[in-house]
C-alpha cells in the first residue's frame, strides 16, 4: 500500500474544499492509502502527523493565498519543516501543490511556486498538473483547468460565497485530477 497525504491549511474552508477534491482523486487508485491532515488555525501539527509525512511516498501541499503567498499558518508549517529537512527525510518523495484565492489570478502562481520550492529544498520530486488549460472558445468556468496552470491546481472561490458554494466545479474537478495524478505516478514509481 502507497502512502499519499494531503496537507494543508484553509482559512475559511474554500481550500479545505479543494483538500477533499484532492484526496478524492488519490483515493480512486487502487493501492494508495490516502491520508488527510490540516494545519491548526495556530499553524501546527500533532507529532503523529509529522511522522505520517515522514512515511508518506508522496505530499501534496496546499494553502489559501494571501497577498501573495500562502498563509501565515502554511508558513509556520513549511519552517517547522526544516527538522525532517536536515534529516533528509523527505527527499525522493513525491510532491504536488494548490492554491485557491478569491480572485481570477490573486497571484496564485507565487503560492504554487512558494509549494515548489519548499519541495525543491527538502529534495522531492514534484508532479505538475499535467493537463492542457481549457482555452478554447467552446470552453466554460466549469472546465478542468480553466485558469490554465501547469505547476499544480488552482481554484477561484469570490470573496462573499462560502465552501458549500466555492471553489467552482471545473477548479474542484482540476483539483481531483491532481490527486489522481500523483497516486497514479507514486504506484509507477513504487
């Protein structure tokens, strides 16, 4: 059994929403035991969910951006990570990332590219989204990959909806195939 879990932190439940797509993803390949963990509103994690991520085969990352960034919370957690970082015990892993802001572009890239580089540091191996953007004339905002990233999920959830209303379908769907994605390359890479 591969061990995938998704990590992450969600300020007012729309990226909690896109965690679940994720690990819904991951959960529908045979052969990987999906585990799910979100970093406390005071940036923590218990010590049973810093040892799962060290027996995990592959992490995938997510946080809410905020000005530009992930939030406060992600970032405490990312430091904290320099203890399994000098250990090593991260390298070779597999790693992912998503992001979900209030606006079309809110920056999200500079998230995904704080998850991509926090991988980098610890030596993972980092799986993209592997999906054309949905460009076309004929596409629509519930389209997989509507907001055209290649470097892991992005959603869009407006600023005065709730979880039960954003993230959008197409950005939940992305964010299914991303899970899928990497419990599918974690089962070739053994």
């Amino acid at each position: 059994m591969i061990k995938l879990v998704v990590v992450y932190h969600s300020g007012y439940g729309h990226t909690e929403q896109q965690a679940k797509a994720v690990a819904e993803g991951a959960r529908g390949e045979e052969g990987v035991q999906v585990e799910v963990m979100k970093i406390s509103p005071e940036g923590d994690l218990s010590d049973d969910q810093w040892q799962a991520l060290g027996q995990a085969k592959a992490i995938i990352f997510g946080s809410p951006t905020y000005m530009g960034s992930v939030s406060w919370q992600f970032k405490k957690f990312a430091d904290a990570s320099s203890k399994p970082w000098f250990g090593e015990q991260w390298k070779d892993k597999l790693a992912a990332g998503f992001t979900n802001s209030a606006s079309m572009n809110g920056d999200k890239l500079s998230t995904l590219h704080y998850l991509f580089t926090l991988a980098m540091q610890h030596g993972m191996l980092w799986v993209g989204l592997g999906l054309l953007p949905a460009n076309r004339q004929s596409s629509g905002r519930n389209d997989p990959n509507w907001l055209g990233s290649f470097c892991g999920a992005m959603a869009q959830s407006p600023s005065d909806v709730g979880p039960d209303e954003g993230p959008l379908p197409g950005d939940l769907a992305t964010a299914k195939l991303l899970g899928a994605r990497v419990a599918q390359q974690a089962k070739r890479l053994g």
